[in-house]
C-alpha cells in the first residue's frame, strides 16, 4: 500500500495538533532513529553460539562421544561456561549503554497544540514545527519559515565554510547551527531525509580501529588454517605410525587440537570491555565505540579546548572602557544586547551585565559566528554597529593589549565611512576547580597536551598562570600561514585564534606524525576536529553537533572525567595483554607439540581431561581473575608482540620437559602424569611471573589454585587417568621444576637487557 502524503501547513505559532500527530504516524510519516543500534538479544546469543572454535568444540566432543570416552566430554563444560558467561556479559552492557542512550538521546524542541515541546528525534513527524538555535544539529529536512542561521554542511559537502539561510531555504539533516535561530517546518522523515539517502549503508559500517581485535582476529585466522591438516597428520601419526587403536588415536588427537584453541580468548576481552563499559557508565560516562576505551587508552597527545575544560564555560564582565566620549557605550551595548539573539557564553554575560530593556527597530543582523568572529547590526535609524574580536575590527589595536592579554577582550566599533572604536568591554572565565589536578595527571603520564582555542593565546597563558602553571610556548593562528602550521603544531601548546578548519588540520599534522590523537570539545567549532580525532570526547553540556559525532561523551560535563576514562582504558589493554599471555602458552605448546609428535614415535601425552585441569586452573580462573585488578601504567609496545614475549618463552619450557620426560625409560601412564605436573606447575610459575611483585590477593589465588591442583591429582587421579605420584617421580618432577626456574630466570634477564 502506497503511503499518502498530504501536506499540513500548520500555524507556525499553533504547530500540530496531537490529532495531526497520530494521523502523520499511522501513516508511518514519523522520523527514524538512525543512530547505531546495539545488537538486539537473539543476535547476541546467536553469534556467541555459533562461533568457529565454538563449532569446532563441538565436532570434537562428538567424535570422543562415538568413541565412548565420556569423561574426556568435560572440556565441554569450559566451552558451555565461556559461551553463557559472554552472552550474560554482552546483554548486561548492552542494557546499560541502551539505558544511557535512553536518558540521553538526542532531543529537539517542537510546537504543538500552541505549546513547546520537547522531544527524541524518533518523534518527530512530517510537517511538524522546529525551533533550532546556535549549536543545534539539523536532524530532519527542514524549510525556514520564520528567523535566519548560519549553517556549517560540513557533514554533507566536506566544506567548512558557513552558509547563511533565510526564510523559504532548505535547512539540509547532518547540518547544524553555528548562529541565529529560527522556525522551520520538517518537509522529510526517516529514508526520506537527504543524508539517509546519500548515506544509506555507510551510515551503519563503521570500520573499528583496535588494535586487540585485529590481534584477535591474526591469531584466530592462523588457527583456523593450520589446526584442521596438523590433527589430520596427527592422527596419522598416532593411529598408523604407532599401531595405536583407532580410539586411543581419537582421543589424543582431540586433546592436542582443545589445546591450541584459545576459546576464551575472545570472551576475556568481550567481558573486560563490557566491565569497562559498566564501570565508565556509573561515572557518567557514555561509551558509544566500545573498543574506544582502548584507542584512548593508546593515546600520546590530547587536545581540549579552553572553554569548558580549564574554564566553566561561563563568563563574568570584568571591566568596561569607554574610548569615544561622543557615544555612549552603556547605552548602544544595551540595545545592542536585546537584539542579539547569540546564545553563547560571552554574549549571556554581556546581556547579564547589560540587561536594561530597550524598544528599538532594527533593520538587519548578521550574527556571530566563529569564522567571522564578530557580529553586526543595522539599526532603523542606518547606525551599524559591530561587536567582537578586537584584532578582527581594528587594525591599530595596541594601546590596551597588554592589558587585555589577561582577559577576553569585544571590542565595540561604530561602521561608517571609516571604522569608529567605541569601547571595549573585558570579560574574565570562571576557572575550574579540577583542571589543575586533570593537567598534572596528563603530563605525569607522558601525554603531551595542546590547549587549542579561538582565544587571544596570551589570555590562555595568563590563565594557566592563575592555575599555577606554567606554559611559554604558544602561537597566534590567524598569523599563520597554511605553509607554517605543520612547524607551529609540532613547537607549540597553546594554540589561539584558532579557526575550526584550523582545528582539524592541527588533528591531521599530529595524526601524520604517528601520534594519537584524542580531542575534547563541546562546541560546533569542535566537530571538524572531533571528527578527525582517534578518539573524540564530547562534553553532554555542549552542542548536540559535538555530542552526535563523539566516541565518548562526558555526562556530568566534568573533564576531570577522562583521566578516569584513560585510566579503565589502560586497566582493559594491560590486564587483557597480560591475560591473553596465558592462553597463548597453551595454544604454543599445543601447536609444537603437535608439530613434535607428527614426527617422534611416541604417544601423545595428554587426553582431553587432563588438558582441562590444567586449563582451568592455570588459564581460565587467573586469566579472569587478572584481567579485572587496577593498572593504570602507560601502554608501550606493539599488543601482539607483548602477548608473545611473555607467552613463547613458557611455551618453549613446557615442551622442553615434555620431550625430556617423553624420553624417559617409564611407562606411558606415569610419562603421561608427570606432563600433567609439569604442566601445572609451569603454568602456576607463569602466573606468578605475570604477576610481579606479587600482592597479598595473587598469593592467596595461586595458593589456591595449587591447592585444587594437588588435590585433583592426588585424590581424582581416576577420573584424570593418572598414576600413583611416588617418591621418584617427585624427584624428578623437582629437578624439572629447578631447571624450569633456573630458564625463566635466564629469559628474564636476556628481556631485562634488551629493554636498556
């Protein structure tokens, strides 16, 4: 059935009637969410079920079931644990960003039935009635009825540059305000606006840039080429060449494939990023890219506005001086400020301090916006006057600069045949408790900081030094050339009259210089650059422009929230590299084992129960375990080669002394019980390496574990088909523990050596 649509055009003080409204969604003329959906709850058990390795598991557990050895089923319990523990983990962060995108959904106001109203852009119904202002995003299609905006299309045309819009023009979805204010009506919904058209499919692919997945995803894609045809020589191996039975084959087989995956691998990073995604969300963090967490964990340099981050955002008039006896200043800001319609910070402080009302027409108004830095009004009686950056207006501004550095200077200026100072009013920012102890936090870590605003930057030093510290180097950017701002942005802090384009490309030089790059910003100013960015960071207290294109968005509007954020990030990367060190021993040894008794004439010496004692205990209990304590060190390195420093050298110990105990002139089971101890106990000493210096609750987790690992072999030495642990095994499993301790210390110095 065709939808009909039939033009309202309602009173643009009345709006819709709640009549209209039903009607419009029954028709289904109602706008869509379009921002990224979570998985929905099917899709999460489905694709936690059905996994590769999951699948592989499987076809495993049922060829040991049609050779009959039931209790080698028990790694089934890891596989079935591991699957329920993810899926649990990923509803449980799913229903919290759900809940946090709920509280915070992006929202527009409309007039209907004669009233204001607030409401999500889900609401919103052809030909409904907007209001938008400074640093409101575009979210429909929209004709100007009454008002005039400068808007920034940067989303949709790639320019920067502002366009102004009057009555009867087309305000385009993906645009937003940079100045004025006006009403419009809503001509398109949903599929139908123009940026869901020109980015139907794109809008929903976002390619993730993590470096732990796409280290995930190396080690997986090699397993899966190598792990079939090694089981297949294996088996070959151990049912032709060794003239074993075809289920003794089987069954040694299946313990040497379980072994080299790492099956919870995956679910250890899905559930410390979700863990990651709780613990931000009760600190009034919104995560919107998880793996975000990570990025901004990596990261070199951060760059954040003024506004907002060493100051409130809010303003006070310090100081006003009149330069021109001829007009009266208090009187033209008055008028001034009650035409004015710029909602920002400075201009609500000149309306606070000039707030007598004034009836006066005007006859034209071009409004501030950050490019022009500066706004103009014609009234009826042909006065024009302009009110903004002093440097912009006047061309001999230097008798009060000194002065002025400290605070931020308008200047007031008549415009006739020549341009006429009037005045200049000071304003002072309202300075945050909490910045000085956020800086100090970034440079202690080794994050270097660029405070990048459209500020005069002798103001932002002046500043610093009222929050005692120290800062010498900075550049004015509207004196710079294109061609010198690479040279400037690598020499520099603070960054002043910053234009937003200049924004960007400050992001694009530290980007091309191998940096990474996080940016903090509330503004419309901000987006170009919050686009550009590793990681973006918006202020929930700012534009929805800023807030819409961000990674990450401060709820509580506090930026000593994102050392907390940096701090989850590097917990997440280290704890999960650490973690992931103790899988990857298994899979190596797994894997040269493997490889070994393709070729030696001896029989594999574990069964896939074996492999799950030791797994359990040295792998999956400490791997969780570890992956959720504190750590807040600087991320160094490359993740995957991290991994395998830490993990190949226990690998290759491990197969050192099952090969030596191979050899030995004892019988398969008890060659086959000392593996399983030598194992166990290596992977214990792995832990504890990891782990250094050890503190009070690592001491009581590895004397546990040793506990359930001694009492399983002695006790259940039935169900794990092992032998009687006598007196020369003991031994001998002392003297391959000794030389074990005694290699670990070697490859610890050797690594303690090529780091200096």
């Amino acid at each position: 059935m065709v939808k009909v649509k039939m033009e309202i055009n309602p009173d643009i003080n009345y709006g819709l009637s709640d009549k209209e409204v039903k009607e419009q969604i029954k028709k289904g003329l109602v706008n869509e969410d379009t921002t990224i959906p979570t998985k929905s709850v099917s899709l999460i058990i489905l694709s936690n079920v059905f996994t590769l390795f999951n699948l592989l598991n499987f076809f495993l557990a049922f060829l040991i079931y049609l050779v009959g050895s039931y209790k080698n089923l028990l790694f089934l319990g890891v596989v079935f644990s591991n699957t329920i523990i993810s899926i649990i983990q990923e509803i449980r962060a799913k229903r919290e960003v759900d809940k946090l995108k709920l509280t915070n959904a992006p929202q527009v106001v409309v007039v209907r039935n004669g009233n204001e109203e607030i409401i999500t852009i889900d609401n919103i119904v052809l030909d409904d009635i907007v209001k938008l202002k400074l640093g409101n995003q575009v979210v429909v299609d929209s004709i100007i009825l009454d008002g005039f905006v400068e808007v920034n299309e940067a989303f949709i045309t790639g320019e920067s540059n502002t366009i102004v819009k009057k009555k009867d023009d087309t305000l385009y979805s993906g645009s937003f305000i940079v100045s004025g204010k006006c009403t419009t009506k809503v001509i398109r919904v949903g599929k139908d606006n123009y940026t869901s058209k020109i980015s139907k499919e794109a809008k929903y692919i976002k390619k993730v840039n993590s470096i732990i997945l796409d280290s995930l995803n190396k080690i997986i894609k090699i397993l899966s080429i190598i792990i079939l045809p090694l089981g297949c020589l294996l088996f070959f191996n151990q049912c032709y060449g060794l003239n074993n039975s075809f289920n003794v084959a089987i069954v040694n087989t299946v313990a040497a494939l379980i072994s080299m995956i790492p099956e919870g691998l995956v679910l250890l990073t899905s559930t410390v990023l979700a863990v990651s995604v709780i613990r931000l969300s009760k600190k009034k963090v919104l995560v919107k890219q998880l793996f975000s967490i990570e990025t901004l964990a990596r990261i070199d340099t951060i760059c954040f506005d003024k506004t907002g981050t060493l100051t409130e955002g809010k303003m006070n008039v310090k100081k006003v001086i009149s330069v021109n006896k001829r007009y009266n200043l208090e009187e033209i800001m008055n008028n001034l400020c009650n035409v004015l319609e710029t909602d920002n910070a400075t201009m609500k402080a000149l309306k606070k301090c000039f707030n007598k009302k004034v009836n006066i027409k005007v006859k034209e108004i071009i409004p501030f916006s950050s490019e022009r830095k500066y706004s103009e009004v014609t009234f009826a009686n042909g006065e024009t006057y302009r009110l903004g950056a002093p440097e912009i207006l006047l061309d001999n501004f230097k008798n009060y600069q000194d002065e002025f550095d400290e605070y931020r200077c308008i200047a007031l200026v008549k415009v006739s045949k020549k341009i006429i100072p009037l005045g200049y009013i000071l304003l002072e920012d309202v300075l945050r408790k909490d910045t000085v102890n956020t800086i100090k936090y970034f440079q202690k870590q080794g994050v270097d900081i660029k405070i990048i605003s459209g500020d005069n930057p002798k103001m932002i030093v002046k500043l610093l030094k009222r929050l005692n510290i120290k800062v010498n180097n900075y550049v004015d950017c509207s004196k710079v050339s294109d061609s010198n701002l690479e040279e400037c942005v690598l020499n520099n802090t603070i960054f002043g009259r910053v234009s937003p384009f200049q924004k960007r490309e400050i992001v694009k030089i530290l980007k091309k210089h191998n940096h990474i790059v996080s940016f903090v910003g509330d503004g419309v100013n901000d987006v170009l650059a919050l686009k550009e960015a590793d990681c973006s960071i918006a202020l929930a207290c700012g534009s929805e422009a800023a807030y819409n294109v961000s990674d990450l968005v401060l709820l509580d509007s506090q930026f000593s929230s994102v050392p907390k954020i940096v701090s989850e990030g590097r917990r997440t990367i280290h704890n999960i590299e650490r973690s992931a060190s103790l899988f990857i021993v298994k899979t190596g040894y797994a894997v040269l084992l493997t490889l070994l008794f393709m070729i030696i004439p001896f029989k594999y010496p574990f069964i896939p129960i074996q492999i799950s004692l030791t797994g359990v205990l040295t792998i999956g209990i400490p791997s969780f375990i570890l992956a959720l304590e504190p750590n807040d060190e600087i991320i160094k390195g490359n993740f995957l080669t991290n991994i395998f420093k830490k993990a190949l050298p226990t690998s290759l110990i491990i197969v050192l002394n099952i090969l030596i105990i191979t050899i030995l002139p004892i019988s398969e089971a008890d060659s086959s019980t000392l593996s399983v101890l030598i194992v166990g106990f290596i992977g214990f000493a792995h832990i504890y390496r990891i782990c250094k210096p050890l503190k009070q609750y690592h001491i009581i987790m590895l004397v546990i574990l040793i506990a359930i690992f001694l009492t399983s072999v002695i006790s259940l030495k039935e169900l794990f088909s092992l032998t009687v642990i006598n007196v020369p095994m003991l031994i001998l499993v002392s003297i391959l523990l000794g030389l074990c301790l005694l290699e670990f210390y070697v490859i610890d110095l050797i690594q303690n050596q090529n780091k200096e």
